[in-house]
C-alpha cells in the first residue's frame, strides 16, 4: 500500500491527493491511470495521474467526488 501524503480540496467536490509511490512515480508516463482501491475487497476505480515527481517517488491525482 502507498501513503497518501497531501490530500487538498480544490473546489466543493474537486480534491488532489498527493502520493507516495516511487515505483509508480518512475515509470509513469502522461495520461496514465493508476487503480484505488479502498481496501482489498473494494471497488477497483481508475484515476488519471495528474503528475508525477521521479526523483522524489511523488504523484498526484485529481478527481471529483460523486
């Protein structure tokens, strides 16, 4: 499981959560998505990589709530 360093709220619904996930971070390329899931037997849920910070091991998604 990767930590969630940074969680922001952007607008009402609209948060950006900052991750720590080098193995992710390294290979990450724009557009890609990486799976949440809550726990193990949660909902599989698809989120664009917003950003990504090799040298720190860093990424960021935004999404909206629904």
């Amino acid at each position: 499981m990767y930590q969630i360093l940074e969680k922001k709220e952007l607008g009402p619904e609209v948060k950006s959560l900052l991750i720590d996930a080098p193995d992710i971070a390294k290979k990450a390329q724009p557009g890609q998505f990486v799976i949440i899931r809550v726990n193990e037997e949660g909902e599989r849920i698809p989120l664009t990589i917003n950003n990504s910070v090799r040298d720190r091991g860093r990424i960021t998604i935004v999404f909206q709530e629904v």
